[in-house]
C-alpha cells in the first residue's frame, strides 16, 4: 500500500506582540541587548522568512516619550536552546523601522532569497538597545508587526 502525502499548506501571516505564543520581557534599562518578545513555533508549524517580508516597530522609553532614533533592534533566529544564532534582521537603528504604512519604506528582512525555515520549537526573538536618552524600554507601550507567513500541514481530506 502507497503512502499518501498530507499536503502542505502556506498562509500568510501577521506576528505582532499580542499573538498568544509570544512571550514579553518586563521593561529594559539601557546600555545592553535585551530579548523583548520571543516567539517559540508551534508544533506541527513553520514560519517561512522571506527577503520580500516587513518589520515595523514602535518603541516606547521609560522617559515617556518615543525611542529617540539611536535606539537599535535587532531579530534573532534561535535553535530551541539559544545556542544557534541566526540575524534575520539588523542589527539596526530605530530610525529604519518606523514605518507601518508606506510599504515602500518598511524594513525588509535581510535573509537569503531562497528563504530561511524557522521550524517548529525554533525561537524567533526581536532584541533591543535602548540608547541612554531613553533611560530604557516600555515594553506595555511598545509594539511591532512582522508580515511574513506560516506553514502547516492542512487537513487531509
């Protein structure tokens, strides 16, 4: 008897930091590489990263008011450990990943054009230096979006 394959289903998909999976760190100060939201892939999943893909970000200081445009970012491919380290994205000033709107003008990820495969149990982490003028990083006040897509096995019929 032949095996069937179960096909494999590719969607698009909007990561932020209100998605139940992702976990927050508590506020930053400033003057090192904090992890502020990591997003650990579901089982049975997979996020596809694509140098056509965008990153925005909001970043909100303890000094109450906007990141000044110093502030860097940084996201971060991980193995289910930590120890494998792959950069998707910078790192990078502030300042190159404001934009939510014009799409033009909105970060790209800087991975290889056949893709990078962020598998099921991998850590997809966003990092931040918040410049001294900060005083640190409000993370409740802060946010991002990341237009990038998943995929799945879909169900067989």
């Amino acid at each position: 008897m032949e095996k069937s394959s179960v096909p494999i289903r590719e969607d698009k998909f909007r990561l932020t930091q209100s998605d139940p999976v992702i976990s927050t760190s508590a506020d930053t100060t400033t003057g090192q590489w904090f992890d502020v939201w990591t997003y650990q892939v579901p089982n049975g999943t997979a996020l596809i990263l694509k140098p056509e893909n965008t990153f925005s970000a909001y970043l909100y200081a303890l000094a109450l008011a906007e990141c000044v445009n110093t502030c860097k970012i940084k996201i971060e491919k991980r193995d289910s450990t930590g120890s494998d380290v792959l950069h998707v994205l910078g790192p990078a000033l502030y300042l190159t990943v404001k934009e939510f709107q014009d799409v033009n003008l909105m970060a790209s990820l800087a991975v290889p054009a056949s893709g990078v495969v962020v598998s099921e149990r991998e850590l997809l982490v966003i990092s931040v230096w918040a410049a001294a003028a900060d005083v640190g990083l409000d993370v409740s006040e802060s946010y991002f979006e990341m237009r990038i897509s998943k995929i799945r096995k879909a169900l067989a019929g």
